[in-house]
C-alpha cells in the first residue's frame, strides 16, 4: 500500500490539482500510477507526521484530480 506524505486527509484534499507526495512500499514493483486510482494511507510511524488515514486518490496525467 502506498503511503501518503500528508498529515491529513483534509491537506490531501486541498492538494487536488497538484503532484501526489507519497512513499512507495511495495517489494513487487510501483503501485503508482499516472492516471488511475490508487489506495493507500497514512502511517504516521513512517511519515513523522498527522494521524492515521485512508484514501483513495484519482489520478489524471500525473496531478491527484479526487480523493475519497
């Protein structure tokens, strides 16, 4: 699951239009991608930061178009 490097769901909501910030954590290859939906959460004992959250991000040509 792809870690997102924002300390709140609502931050990563006001990021819409903009490049997702996250840290891969796959052994088995990428799970970003360019344009599609990705799963994924914060985990505050790796980021440092927030509380813990999960997401689903739309992505269009590399800029976060929804999260829910």
């Amino acid at each position: 699951m792809i870690v997102f490097n924002y300390p709140s769901k609502k931050v990563l909501k006001e990021n819409i239009g903009k490049p997702l910030n996250y840290i891969e954590t796959s052994l088995f290859g990428e799970e970003y991608l360019r344009t599609g939906k990705i799963t994924g959460a914060n985990r505050p004992h790796i980021t440092g930061q927030g509380r813990e959250f999960f997401a689903e991000v739309t992505m269009q040509d590399g800029l976060i178009e929804q999260v829910s």
